[in-house]
C-alpha cells in the first residue's frame, strides 16, 4: 500500500495564505513566481506552486526559502501569515 501523504498543517496553512498574498500584491503569476524560484536554483513549476498555494502540496523547508527569497521577504514572514492591517 502507497503511503499516505501528510497532511499540511497550521503553519504550512499560514504560508500558504501569505505567498498567495504577497504574489498577488506584488503583481505576479503564479508562473512568474515559479519561475523567480527556479532561476533562484529552486525547480518549481506552477503546478507546484499553485498546489502549495491551496494547501494540497506540504511546502518543505527549501521550497518555503526558495520563494521567499524570490518574493523578497524573509522566511519567516511566510510562517507567520498574511497580517491584517
């Protein structure tokens, strides 16, 4: 039997939620974000992104660096979500 995939918890919710924001507000595709990543070193399709975006792909320690550093934040804003203001 094929394991079962994990399940994204609270924070990987949390990140989800800000990269899509921040992606947003600053203009971009989920492919040109993709890409950003990937010329960053990071291969990541937009497939990828857009299934970490809905929570329906974990986001590992590497992805969650990787598009920060092409978003330009710091990891951590993504692990403590989008702020309301």
């Amino acid at each position: 039997m094929p394991p079962r995939p994990l399940e994204v918890g609270p924070a990987g919710m949390q990140a989800a939620r800000a990269i899509e924001m921040l992606r947003t507000e600053r203009g971009l595709s989920q492919r040109q974000l993709a890409d950003r990543v990937t010329a960053l070193g990071h291969p990541m399709s937009n497939t990828m992104l857009s299934r970490i975006e809905r929570a329906q792909r974990r986001c590992d320690a590497d992805d969650l660096v990787a598009i920060a550093e092409a978003l330009l934040v710091s990891p951590l804003v993504l692990l403590q979500g989008p702020t309301t203001t």
